[in-house]
C-alpha cells in the first residue's frame, strides 16, 4: 500500500508581529494564502525509517534524516497513533526551499495526511491540526491550506472564505534566510513592537473578493526590512518586480521569496515576462482554493 498527500505552499498577504516573549516566539497577526504550488508526499511500509527528496527546485539544503521536519511529523504520529516508526517517505517538492513559503510545513503536513491514511489511525481535524502545532508555526496553516488568519504564533487559524482568487508571480531569490535569524533581526530593529488586535476590514474585503487593486496597497510585512537587512538585494528584486508592473511586491514570510500582486493571469504573465527579460527567475501562480489532498493507491 502507498499513499501520497499534497500540500500547497504560501505567502503571507499581511504579517505583523508583536515583540519576542519568554516562549522564545512573537505573537503574530497574518493572512495566510495558499498558492497552487505543491509539494507532494508519498509514504510506503517499510522495516525502517528513510526519506528520500527529489523535485523541480533546489533541494540541495533538505535534510534527509530526523532534521527534517516530515521525519519528525511521522515520528509524532507514529508515538501519538502508537505505531512503529517504519516508513518510507518520498518528498516531490515544487515550493521554494528555505524561501518563506512553508515548503518544510507542506511536507510535514502531507506527512501527517498520508500516514494517518496509511496507518488508518483516522484521527479527526483537530487532532491532526493540535499534532501540526508541535511541529511548527506553520505546520497547521499547511494542514488547512486555501485562506486563514493566523493568530498567536500563527498556528491559531480563522478560516477566511475567498470569493475570487489573487494572481502572482513569484521570485524565489538566490539563497536561503534562517526563519530565526530574520526574527532575531527584527527584535534588533523593532523591539517594542506589538501587533493588531484585526485585520483591517477593508484588508480583509479585498482578500476575499480578490480585488488586487484594492488590496495592493495594504500590503504589509512587518519581517520585510529585517530581510532586506539581512539580504540587501532584495530591494532591488521589489524595485524590479514593481517596474515589471506589480501593483506591489512583498516578501514571502520571513523571505527570502519575493512575490508581486498583479490585476488577473494575463498581467501576471507580463510581468512575469518582463522579470525573465531581465533574467530573473520567475513563476506565475494563483490562490489556491482547494484543500491539501490525499491519493490512494495500491
Ligand atoms: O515554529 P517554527 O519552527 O517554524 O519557527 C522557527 C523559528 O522562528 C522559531 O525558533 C523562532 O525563532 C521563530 N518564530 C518566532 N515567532 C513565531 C514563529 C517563529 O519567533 N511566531
């Protein structure tokens, strides 16, 4: 028996975050995306653990053992589940690698999905989503997939329904950035932070009625300048990505992904074209509007 499980990758339409508390994370409020870029996870029976990484970008920095954290949600479902921890899993990745897009959470996500499946522990939503937080911050998002608000460390999610989806080109710059090392950046240049109780209603309005001229220029990253601290170069990426004719450019998370808002598919197609001109490396996606599967197979 073999069953493989997606996930989508996603960006971060609005992040702010709040100062570092004793847990050693910060509260945050974000609207989660998902774009229809996945990762896919199959998993096989096996007399042991081993974790093989293949895929249409970079995977050079993938762990193929106990770092990485697919091996560490099967391990967790395989205590919780009391089962052996005797699998094989393959990991197809089509989200960016270490670029703020989740790709590591997808993973440990369709992890999650394939293996309940596949050990038919037939654990419920919230048990698999409660498993997904001691994972990491974004391991529920990755989990629920399509449109949410993430509260506290982004792992509390607020289903949010999308009416129409946005249009995006990605540009998934050259190099990685540390998740903790972008926030040890911020708390260097915004100490007394703090983060909104909300999104702003009409925020939210345009999200859900994929209104990108409305919603460009509410687009906000508080981990942005701490980034392009980090990595100078990305602000020339969001100067070209908006000469290219972005309604705007943010990066992904905590980058160091870059991703531009366009009108519908054609323009992102243009710009998307303009970027490749120049020689910048680019996708054109979309919001994702389905949830993360799971496919059967004998
Ligand atoms: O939860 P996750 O393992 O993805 O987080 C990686 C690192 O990002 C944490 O160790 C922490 O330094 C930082 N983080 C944070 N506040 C959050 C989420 C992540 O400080 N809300």
């Amino acid at each position: 028996m073999e069953v493989t499980a997606s996930s989508p990758g996603k960006i971060n339409l609005g992040l702010w975050v709040g100062a570092l508390e004793s847990s050693g994370y910060h509260p945050l409020l974000t609207a989660f995306q998902a774009v229809d870029l996945w990762d896919f996870v199959t998993a096989r029976s096996d007399d042991q653990m081993s974790l093989e990484v293949k895929g249409s970008v970079d995977c050079g920095l993938v762990p193929h053992d106990e770092r990485n954290v697919a091996w560490q949600a099967a391990r967790a479902l395989a205590k919780h589940c009391g089962k052996e921890e005797a699998v094989a899993l393959q990991i197809s990745k089509n989200i960016p690698v270490a670029g703020g897009m989740a790709g590591g959470s997808a993973d440990a996500a369709a992890t999650l999905l394939a293996l309940d499946a596949l050990w038919e522990c037939g654990l419920d939503d919230s048990t698999l989503q409660q498993l997904a937080s001691t994972l990491g911050s974004d391991v529920p998002f990755s989990l629920h997939g399509q449109a949410a608000i993430g509260r506290d460390r982004g792992d509390a999610l607020t289903a949010v329904a999308i009416e129409k989806p946005l249009h995006f080109v990605l540009c998934p710059s050259e190099g990685a950035l540390s998740t903790g090392a972008v926030y040890a950046e911020y708390d260097r240049l915004s100490p007394r932070a703090s983060v909104p109780t909300a999104i702003d209603p009409a925020f939210l309005a345009a999200w859900q009625a994929g209104d990108a001229e409305a919603l460009a220029p509410l687009i906000h990253n508080d981990l942005q300048p701490a980034a392009i601290s980090l990595m100078p170069e990305l602000e020339t990426l969001a100067t070209q990505i908006e000469k290219a004719g972005a309604l705007r450019a943010a990066v992904s998370g905590s980058g160091p992904t870059m991703w531009g808002l366009a009108l519908n598919a054609e323009h992102a197609g243009e710009i998307a074209q303009a970027l490749r001109a120049d020689g910048i490396t680019t996708w054109v996606t979309q919001s994702s509007l389905e949830n993360p599967r799971l496919r059967l197979s004998r």
